[in-house]
C-alpha cells in the first residue's frame, strides 16, 4: 500500500473511532434501558433454552447457535437435550452417538467440541456448568461471545456478548463507520456491549437484569434493526440512534468484502463389497466370495471425513475431487485418466481390492452444497458394471442445495489406513483417540441408518435404498 493510503486510510479510522467513542461517552444508557426492556417485554422470542435457562441447557443451545439459525436449532435442542439431560450424559456417551444426535445440524466440529468439553466439565469441574469467565473460556468450542453468553443467559452475570445481531446494532447505534472485524471496530464495539449492563449489586440488583437485557439487545437486532431495511419506525432506540439521526442505516455497518466463491466437482462412489470381491451366491450369508467373513456382499464401503475437512470425525462415502478442468462438468467421468488412477489406487491400496480395472459408472445422483467460500457439485457413481439401480433412478438427479460450514474442504482422497483391510472397530472413545483413527468400514445397509453420515453422505444413502433394483 502506498504511504499517502495508508496515511489517509489511518486519518479516516481515526476520525471514524473519535466520533463513534464520542457518541458512546454521551450515551444516555439509562432511558435507553428502560425503553429497551419495555420493548423486550412486549415483542423478546421465547426459546426453549430461554424459558428454563440453566447454565448446561444455554451452554449446548449456545454451541448449536453458532451460523445456525433458531428455527433449526429447536428442532434438534430438545431431542439432544431427551438424550443428554446433562454434561455427564453428555461426556459418558462415545463421539458416534453424539454426532448422530447431531447428524443434519452441519458445522460437526461443533459437536465434537461440546462432547469434549463435556468430558472435561466432569473431569475439572465436577459435571457443572463452571461461572467463572476464565473457565467457561478454556472449554473447547467457547469463545468469549459464547462465554458471555453461557454466564449472562444461564447464570444472569455482567457478561457482555457481540454476535452478528449486536455488532450491527451497537454499530448503528454508535454511527460506527468502520469496518465491524477490525481490531479498532472491536473494542469499540465490546465496549459498548459492556457499557450496556449496569453495574448492579446488593440489593440494588434486579433479578435477570443481564439475561433480558442481552436478550433484548440481541432480539431487537435481530428482528428491528436488520441488515437491510431497517425497521427505524418500530425501533425503541430512534431518539438514541446516532445512524438514524445521520441516516446511515444503509452505509453502517461496514462490512468486510466477501472473499470470491469457488466452484469446484467432486465424485463419491457407493462400492457394495461384491462389486470389489464379487458374489459367490450364498444368498445373503456373509461372504466374501472365497471364504465366509464378518462382512457381507452388499456392505457398503464408508470412510470416516479426516480432520480439517468437511463434516471431520462423520462417515462419508469416498470422495474424490475433479482437478481435470475438462470433467467439472461431466456426466461421465468413465475418461477422466486422472480419476480412475486415483480410485484404482484407493481400492487397491486402502480396501485392498484385487487388481483389477475398475472406473466410475454412470452418474445417479447428484447434490449441490455450498461449504465456505466453496460451491461444490458432488456427483454420485456406483463402479462400472455394479448392479443397477432400478431405472426411474438412473437419470441424473439434482434435489438439494444446502450450506454446510467447513475448515476447509480440500480433502479429496482418505488419509493412509494403518490396517490394510477395512474391519469393524471400536468407536473411539476419547477425542485424542478419535483424531487418529481415520478408517475405512464396510458397513451393512441395517446398519447405515445408524452411522453419523455427512449430509450429502445421507442424501444419498436414502436415494440408493429407496431405488435398489
Ligand atoms: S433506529 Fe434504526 S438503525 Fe437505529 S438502532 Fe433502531 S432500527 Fe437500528
């Protein structure tokens, strides 16, 4: 950047954080409060996790929250919640069961956190929830949002909280015209959060003061001052509102650029064992063509989303990603040379195929997702020469776009296998544990319903049982 930028740019966030500083030391909180919590009492949503809001139960509904809107969340809290009742349950159950429970809600890491910051509730705090902030802090999954939140909603403590909602209305309120993720911004911003809960003590203090207020701020962020258009005329705070005596409601806040989506191809295959070891027709027994074993001719073969990827730690059918720029949008990947070699590769070395050619079939299905800045087309294929599915099935399908988050999801190719052949093993029961065992099963059809599967992974295994000839 040139000098004189970035000593105009310096002069302006200067000038931005001056003002913004300045409306915030002249803020009337305390009217501002009372209109607030008028307004809350009259128009705050209520939630489960509101309504009897004890430290556990704000906890998981917290981690639930996180880019994932209330209306999904309730459908999946209280049925955790049947399961896991407390932290305890919670840490006593293996990783599967829980990913299960969470199986559909997306962002699994989320879950892997929570299970293992259960673990350590029990471990370092005695199965409860714990109330200071430092501690609340240090469980994995918890950043200082979700710390606030966990103390102000589930304890009613002094604990600020800046999400999406509350950045935008303390950023509106302030007339803040910077951009809302800079450090500057930030504790501008935080500042404000705090400023907002009075310091109360003693008798003086109000029963669920810092519950209902952040509460409050956060529903009337939500559903007032929105991101476009906001509701001005509905607003408690107009008299307060530096934005709306400038009218800057549509330049504040000030958003960070987004970052250029991406669109890239994946292939998955659904391989039963007999399309690898073949059929010796024992009709139904376990089989595996030459001598009887654990698995099953129809088993199908899973591999378990390594770390850092996409769905991490759930079981997913193998997945490869097109690099060939002439195949991104192809029906048939039967010539893409680059494919086959990676997937006879994969049979060979990781299941332990016999060597023999094996190339993808024709497409049967089709999902379209989108994981951060990445729009990926996942295209389903069973072997070449598997056994079909029925027709109606076999025209190339497009059913479901859906958001799904991801650290990254660059991962094309499972990670090596310590064991040559895929085998049934235990569930992992610790996290340390669970990171190294990157696995490669055959799984039966019965059993299928009950493996946390990627969401894709499930879209598809109900597609494929539905439309089995
Ligand atoms: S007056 Fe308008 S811009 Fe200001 S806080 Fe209320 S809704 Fe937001």
């Amino acid at each position: 950047m040139q000098r004189t930028t970035k000593k105009k740019l310096d002069a302006e966030t200067s000038v931005a954080s001056a003002e913004a500083l300045n409306v915030l030391s002249t803020f009337d909180f305390e009217r501002a409060r009372t209109a607030l919590l008028r307004w809350f009492d009259a128009n705050g949503r209520t939630f489960p996790w509101r309504s009897e809001p004890t430290p556990y139960r704000v906890w998981v509904s917290e981690i639930m929250l996180q880019q994932t809107t209330t209306q999904t969340v309730e459908g999946y809290f209280s049925r955790f919640l049947e399961r896991f009742p407390n932290a305890a349950a919670l840490a006593e159950a293996d990783e599967a069961t829980v990913l299960k429970y969470w199986e559909g809600l997306g962002y699994y890491r989320r879950a892997r956190s929570l299970w293992a910051a259960a673990l350590q509730i029990v471990e370092r705090f005695g199965g409860d929830v714990p109330e200071r902030f430092e501690d609340v802090l240090s469980l994995p999954g918890v950043g200082r949002y979700c710390a606030g939140a966990i103390l102000s909603f589930g304890f009613d403590r002094r604990a600020p909280i800046l999400e999406a909602n509350t950045t935008r209305l303390h950023a509106r309120l302030l007339g803040l015209r910077l951009e809302t993720t800079t450090a500057t911004a930030q504790k501008i911003l935080w500042r404000a959060a705090e400023d907002w809960l009075p310091l109360e003590s003693g008798k003086d203090r109000k029963p669920n003061v810092y519950r209902r207020l952040n509460g409050a701020l956060t529903d009337l962020g939500r559903l007032v001052c929105s991101p476009t258009s906001p509701k001005c005329d509905d607003c408690p705070l107009t008299e307060f509102c530096e934005s709306w005596r400038r009218d800057y409601q549509d330049v504040v806040p000030v958003l960070k650029k987004k970052t250029e989506t991406v669109s890239r191809t994946d292939v998955a295959f659904w391989i039963e064992r007999r399309d690898l070891f073949g059929d010796c027709g024992s009709g139904g027994k376990r089989c595996d063509g030459s001598t009887c074993s654990d698995v099953g001719p129809t088993d199908v073969l899973l591999i378990r989303r390594p770390e850092n990827a996409l769905w991490a730690g759930l079981w997913d059918f193998p997945r490869f990603e097109i690099t060939n720029e002439a195949f991104r949008g192809a029906l048939d990947f039967d010539g893409d040379v680059e494919l086959c070699d990676r997937l006879q590769r994969f049979l060979e070395e990781e299941v332990g195929a016999p060597p023999f050619d094996r190339r993808p079939g024709a497409v049967v299905y089709t999902v379209k997702h989108a994981a951060t800045r990445f729009k990926i087309t996942l295209r389903f294929c069973r072997l070449d020469g598997a056994a079909p599915l029925s027709s109606s099935s076999r025209r190339e399908k497009t059913l479901f776009d859906e958001l799904e988050s991801a650290a990254t999801s660059q991962v094309a190719l499972p990670p090596p296998r310590r064991s040559k052949v895929a085998k049934k093993t235990r569930t992992p029961k610790t996290p340390e544990a669970a990171r190294v065992a990157a696995e490669v099963r055959w799984v039966s059809l019965a059993e299928l319903d009950a493996y946390p599967l990627s969401s894709p992974g499930r879209k598809l295994a109900r597609f494929v049982l539905k439309n089995r000839g």
